[in-house]
C-alpha cells in the first residue's frame, strides 16, 4: 500500500494529478492521537461488523461498548471474513493501540484489552466524524500520563447512579479512566454502609434542596422520611453497578471517605466521634479516640470490599485541627506518640490508616495537607492548593496527581460570569485547562515519573441541577482528556478548540448540555487592550491601604492601563479587607475633565462585594474635594453572582486630584476589589 501523507497529496492536487479522494485534515479525534498517517481509499462502515479478536470481552456487556451502538458486532467465520481484527501486539505501550483503517476493513492492536477499546473508541470518533465512510489511516497512539481523571462532588448535590453512569459513556469515549468519587462530606453521606445506617437514615438528607439555602439555614440534616428531605444516598447494588460500568469502559473508581475534616455528617450521627461529643460542633474526627478509628476502619471494610481501586482517597484537606488542641484524648493521643503539633496528629492518622489500607492490598491517596505533619510512606498526594504539594510528593519519591485550582477546578466559571450560571468565585477556560501542563521539562525527568497524571475537579456547592453539572463538565473535561493522554508537542489550542466545537455538538445531540463554546465570549472585552488615557501612568495615594495578599502590580495598579478581566485574583484587580476604598490620582497638572470612571468586581462566592456607593471629587490642591458624583450600587445586578459595575461621572469639569472614594457595607464586611481609574 502506497503512503500519501497529507502534504503529498495536497501537493498532487496542485498538480493537477489525480487525488479523487484528498486526505481530510484531522481525524478529530479528542484527544489527539500521537501519529496520524493517511492512506489511500477509505472504508465503508456496514451496520454489522464482522469480528476477529485475540481479547475476549468479558461478556455481551463489555463487547457492547466496543461498538457504543454504532454498529453490531458478530464474531466472523473465518479469519478472511474479518471486517474489524484485534490483535494482541505485546510491542505497543500500556493502554496504547495502532489502528488501520484501509479499502479491506479495520485492524486495532494493542497489548492490552485497554488499548484495544482506545482503538475502538479511536474508530467511533471517526466514525461520527466522518459518517459510514472512513478514510483510510493509520494511527499510532498512546497515553502521556496513567492517570486521567474526573472528580465528580456528590455530596453538595446528589446525583443519580444513571446520571453518573451518563457522563462515564463521555469519559471512556474520551479516554479519561479514573472517575475520583467524592462520597461524603459536609452536605451528605452518599453511599450505605450497613454498620452504620444512620449515615444514610439521617446524613444524607437535609430539609433543602439547594447547598447554599441548606448552608444558610443553619446546614442541619433531617431523617430520610422527613417530608421535607432532600438528599439521597447509593446502595451497594448501586455502588456495584456503577464500578462495573465503568470496568467495562476502562475506567477505575476511586472513592473518597473524607477524614479528618469535612467530616459534620458522620459527627452529627455519632457526635461521640469528634472532640466534643456534641453534635454540629465540630468538622473534623476525634484523633485521640480509638472508637474514631474502629468507626473508620469498620467504613473502610465495607468500601473496599465494593471497590477494586488500587487506590482509596481519604480526603485530609482543609482540617481546621482546632478542637484538637485542647481535648484531652487528642492531648493525650499526642504525648504518647511524641507528636509535636496537630498538624503530626493528623499525620499520625493518615499513617495508621495507610498502614489498613496497605495491609488489605489497597494504596492511600489524600488531597495535599496529608504532607503537613510528615507524609505518610507509601502515600500518594492529590496536588489541589497549585502544583507545589504534588512537586514535593515528587521531589520526596511519592507519586502525585495533578489537579490545581487555577487549572483543574472545573466549579469555576469558565466565560463572562455575569451571563453563565452561579459558579465559584474564580475563572478557569477551556483554554486554561488546556493550558497547563502537568509535568513540564522545567522539573527534570526524576520528578516528571513520579507525576501520574491529571483530575478535573467538579465541586457542586453553586452545581444544582444536571445541567448544571455537564454544563460545567463539557466541554471542560475533554481538554482534561488531551492534557492527559496526548504528547505537549502534538497539543495545538486552535486544533483541539475546532474539535471541540464539533465534539460539542455531538454531546448536545446525545442528550447532554455541554457549555455552549462556540459562543464563549473569552477574556473580558475590557481587558483585552490597554488602556490610554489622562490618568495612564499618573501616580495614586493610597489615604486606605489594599491588602497584601491582593496588590496586584502595587501602587502601579490603578493607572498602569491594564484592566481587570473576568478573575479576581488575576493580579489586576487591587483587593480591600473590610475598609473602605479611599486614594487619590494626581493628574499632574490642572487638566479639563469630561469623564472619570473606576470598575468594581463582585464575586460572592468569595465574599467580594460591590461598594454600596462610590464617590467621585476633584480638587486643585489636594485638600479641598468638590464633588463630582455619588454613583449607586446597580440595583439590577443579581448579589449571589459574580458582577462587574462602572461607577462613572461624565460632565465638565477641570482640577488635577481625582479622588475615588467607594463605601463598603460594615456591617456584612468582606471584600472590595477595583481596578483602574479612568480619567479622560
Ligand atoms: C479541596 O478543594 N478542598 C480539595
Ligand atoms: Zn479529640
């Protein structure tokens, strides 16, 4: 068979030579495969597929996703019948797979069943793509990275097993294979544990739909037949049905059974588990008690014993360790280890769980706080609070999986926040996500090898509904899947975005709701270039001070003619702590004004709130202020998302001090964030 690579034939076309078919472009497959050679000819896809294979699927279930419904597969009678054939090659890397379509049919090998469904999902990419036709290719494809992930938080707001096993289809097709389930926390404990039923009489159900209405109204939990519940929990049968689905698809299940901390559920149930003995007094687990660990080792029994995973996740983030500090088991607890601090209890409890996990054959996995105190010997760490947790982990012989807020959080919005839906406080892009690398060359190949991979992180206290979920999910989760799965050098924004695009419509097509990308606004508008104008450059008296943790360019910040976009932290906004905000640009010299404007960001979820009020004056000496306007607080602007208001004057006036004085309401207190003064 003679090769034309896409350049040859486009060069023949110029030519004028025959080329009756011309190579297409991409395969748009998602994520991009690593060589991609096109043949000539092509292959039409009958309805019914004859089959060689030297994998079995483990049964009719298993053999049905191998084809996803695009076509029936029937094993052929011999050899020569043989439209598909998958072949066991021992020479092709773990998951990886070569696929060739060619004028005789389709031939996938792979050295393992996984490479054989990637290969397989390689071939419904393009078989969507291209319809019953497929040109003839050659692919040759493997993973970056072992660890592909999608944290989905069912805690917040519960989701059905079927809703789960939905999004499980997008995943495999997509190559993602770890599916981190967040199964308790705070707001509900969602799986049975058949020694503890209160966990799921009570802890899953609240008498409120929604988290933040729940949070509000005090964040108490009901009983299951309460008329009033909301909630709800998986049974084992469930948990069953879900991880075998997903073995099927190639896609482990990792629980989550959060410890220490986030952990109000099980102590409002067995409030003799915490510190106090009081329920709804405490997040985190008495760690000098021994009926806390026989409470989380009987847990983990019955978890295990529902999944395989290599892996356990126990959660360890963000344990305020308060209680702790002055209860007398915890004390105790302390003296007789020779822990120094709290931070060496916790370390101590994630140690003595690790060594259970261990010794039942099971590996630990924790949210990065579990290095506070000492890592425990075999963990490996979750990097959420940026990459510096997961680097240490490396750098220390621990592996880590990479999931950074500013990159991975997928409860972030992810366009213009005053228009999408209500999201955490921060902006993370399709662009974003698929902007970052988990392991760049800059950490040097020992460190690179002990990073396994990446998660996107989908928290649902803002996330209600379904939609809302793949809303925030897709098209966010397949740049997950091509920072996971393909080489940095293959990675190309305006390719993978075109692909995207079609992928899009695809999804919407099978009955999900993806963001709607080809509608993405991008970067805030105003942002985008800089800014000329009287007040460009001119320095500014600060008469109340911004907050260090929020400088952003320092004193510069307000007239460097950068503006602020659509993120808080992005070190353009200036951040204030419960004060005012009160400074003063000095024109230079006395100039004739016509327009002063300053822009202010809300973003409630960070308890970053509009000014009720901002006063704008003007003054020759720097003393005497005249008034120019007491611009309101737009009355429209919905206060639960995030917001943006220009408080502006436009008139005529002249002076060469230009004084922005914005109002913060004391009694709610928080934060006020502004970017830019505008003098024209
Ligand atoms: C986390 O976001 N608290 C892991
Ligand atoms: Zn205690």
């Amino acid at each position: 068979m003679k090769r034309l690579r896409i350049l040859g034939c486009a060069a023949l076309l110029a030519g004028a030579a025959a080329c009756s078919d011309p190579a297409p472009r991409t395969t748009g497959i998602i994520p991009a495969p690593r060589e991609t050679t096109w043949l000539e000819g092509s292959f039409a896809l009958p309805a019914t597929l004859r089959y060689t294979t030297q994998f079995e699927p483990a049964d009719a279930a298993e053999l049905e996703t191998w084809a996803a419904g695009r076509f029936d597969l029937h094993p052929a009678a011999a050899e020569a019948e043989a439209q598909l054939r998958l072949v066991q090659d021992p020479a092709v890397a773990a998951e990886g797979y070569r696929l060739r379509v060619d004028r005789r049919g389709i031939e996938i090998a792979a050295a393992d069943a996984a490479g054989i469904f990637y290969g397989m999902q390689s071939l419904l990419e393009m078989a969507d793509r291209f319809g019953g036709r497929i040109p003839a290719v050659e692919i040759a494809d493997a993973p970056r990275f072992a660890w592909r992930g999608l944290m989905f938080d069912v805690s917040r707001h519960f989701r059905t097993k079927e809703f789960v096993m939905k999004q499980l289809d997008l995943m495999a097709r997509h190559k993602l294979n770890r599916m981190h389930w967040h199964l308790t926390d705070a707001a509900g404990w969602r799986i049975a544990i058949d020694r503890y039923p209160e966990l799921t009489e009570i802890a899953a159900w609240r008498p409120y739909p929604n988290w933040a209405a729940w949070s509000r109204g005090g964040a108490r939990y009901c009983r299951r037949d309460d008329p009033e519940a909301h909630g709800g929990f998986y049974t084992k049968d469930d948990i069953r049905e879900v991880v075998e689905y997903a073995r099927q698809r190639h896609i482990e299940v990792i629980p989550e059974i959060e410890m220490p901390s986030h952990s109000e559920e099980v102590l409002a149930v067995y409030p003799a588990l915490s510190c106090t003995g009081e329920p709804y007094t405490s997040s985190d687990f008495c760690v000098g008690s021994e009926a806390t660990f026989e409470f989380l080792e009987n847990v983990l029994d019955e978890v295990i014993a529902l999944f395989p995973s290599e892996y356990v996740h126990i959660g360890g983030d963000e344990a305020p360790k308060t209680h702790w500090r002055t209860c007398p088991k915890c004390r105790e607890r302390m003296r007789r280890e020779g822990l120094k601090d709290v931070d060496e209890l916790q370390s101590y409890l994630v140690r003595r769980i690790e060594r259970y996990l261990n010794a039942r054959g099971r590996r630990l996995i924790g949210w990065d706080e579990i290095l506070e105190g000492g890592l425990a010997p075999d963990a490996t760490v979750m990097s959420w609070r940026g990459v510096e947790g997961g680097i240490a982990a490396a750098r220390s012989g621990h592996q880590a999986v990479m999931t950074p807020g500013s990159h991975c959080y997928l409860d972030h919005c992810q366009d213009d926040p005053s228009v999408e839906p209500p999201s955490a406080a921060s902006f993370v892009s399709l662009a974003d996500v698929y902007g970052y690398d988990p392991a760049p060359d800059s950490l040097g190949t020992d460190v690179q090898r002990m990073i396994l991979g990446v998660q996107g992180n989908l928290w649902c206290e803002h996330v209600v509904t379904d939609d809302h979920f793949e809303h925030m999910l897709w098209p966010r989760g397949l740049a997950i899947a091509e920072v996971g799965w393909s080489d940095r050098e293959k990675m190309d924004y305006d390719d993978f975005h075109a692909r995207v695009l079609d992928a899009v419509e695809r999804m919407r097509g099978a009955g999900y709701h993806p963001f709607d990308q080809k509608s993405a606004v991008g970067s805030r508008p105003e942002s985008r270039e800089a800014v000329e104008c009287l007040s460009t450059g001119k320095p500014v008296t600060y008469l109340t001070a911004y907050n260090a943790g929020y400088a952003a360019a320092g004193d510069a910040t307000m007239t460097d003619g950068l503006r602020g976009g659509w993120k808080f932290g992005d070190k353009r906004w200036q951040g204030w702590l419960n004060r005012n905000v009160d400074l003063v640009v000095d024109l230079g010299e006395r100039q004739t004004i016509a327009y002063v404007g300053v822009d202010f960001i809300q973003a409630p979820a960070a308890e970053i709130y509009m000014p009720g009020s901002v006063e704008l004056s003007l003054s020759d000496d720097n003393e005497h202020f005249t008034a120019l306007a007491t611009v309101a607080v737009d009355e429209t602007l919905d206060p639960r998302k995030t917001a943006f208001q220009t408080f502006a004057w436009q008139g005529e006036a002249a002076g060469r001090y230009v004084r922005v004085t914005a109002r913060i309401d004391t009694a709610r207190g928080g934060w006020l964030f502004t970017d830019e003064a505008i003098v024209r």
